[in-house]
C-alpha cells in the first residue's frame, strides 16, 4: 500500500468517534452551504455510516421505512443524491451501491477498495496521475478495486 491510499474501511478504529465526526462535519457543512440536513437526509448518512459497506438504495430504504420515514423509492432515492450532490457520500458504481464519505468537505477524487470476501468499501484518495496529460485538464475520477480486505486475506475467503 503506498501513501496515497489509506483506506479508514479497513483498519481498527474508534468506530462510534468516526460516525460521530462525520456526522459533524455533515451538519457544519450543510449549515455552510445553507442546505437542509433534513431527519431523512440525516438519517440515510447514519446509516451509511453504520458499516463500511456499500448498501443500495432499497436497502436503505427498508431501514428509513423501519424508521418510519416511508417507504416509496424516491425517500431514499432523494436522501442518497443529496448526500452524494454535496459530498457527503459517494456512488460505488460497480456495485450500484452507495457509501459515506469519509473526507466530507474536502475536494477529491475517491478511491473505493472493495472486499470481495466480507463486502466492506475503503475509501482512498486517488490522485490520477492523468493530471495535466497532453493538456486535458482532468476533473474527475473514479477509481473501484476489487480484492481482499487484510481480515479476509488472514482467513483465505
């Protein structure tokens, strides 16, 4: 693994500090962009941040539902893009999933790491070495993984 990639998904860590701060930072960004961090906006990022995993939109749907949010696709189908709209969590497109980010605020281009053993997603920042190239000016990137998470490689799933 080289400094440009170091997956939180992976690694032991405080996990209820992690949702926590993420959670604040959601607020302190919303407030400072003058959007709404609605209960069902909130929620749907709680419960993104409860694994490091990717869940699709009717998952998380089922949970608001149990929530008492609703059940109709577009609950959660709108929380989800405007947690993705204002970075506060990404599209892993190979898996039609979707998962906190871990950097709210902050420009960059995510980097997921996808366990295909136990299903956890890492985020890394991807720096393209594209930048620049031939005079494209690069905007955006999306970079997705697959493999073994160090828990999975230690039990040869």
């Amino acid at each position: 693994m080289t400094d440009d990639l170091q997956p939180l998904g992976f690694t032991k860590h405080d996990h209820q500090r992690c949702i926590a701060s993420t959670l604040e930072q959601a607020e302190a960004l919303c407030s400072a962009r003058k959007v709404q961090l609605t209960p069902v906006r909130r929620r749907t990022l709680e419960i993104l941040l409860e694994h490091h995993a990717a869940l699709g939109a009717y998952e998380v749907l089922e949970r608001l539902a149990k929530d008492g949010f609703g059940s109709k696709p577009p609950v959660a189908y709108r929380a989800l893009g405007f947690l993705v709209d204002n970075g506060l969590a990404h599209r892993v497109e190979r898996l039609n999933a979707y998962v906190a980010c871990v950097h709210p605020g902050d420009s960059h281009d995510p980097a997921f790491l996808i366990c295909r053993g136990c299903g956890q997603v890492a985020e890394a920042e991807a720096r393209s070495p594209l930048g620049g190239t031939a005079g494209f000016a690069v905007e955006s990137t999306v970079v997705e993984a697959e493999g073994l998470c160090p828990a999975c490689q230690e039990t040869g799933a």
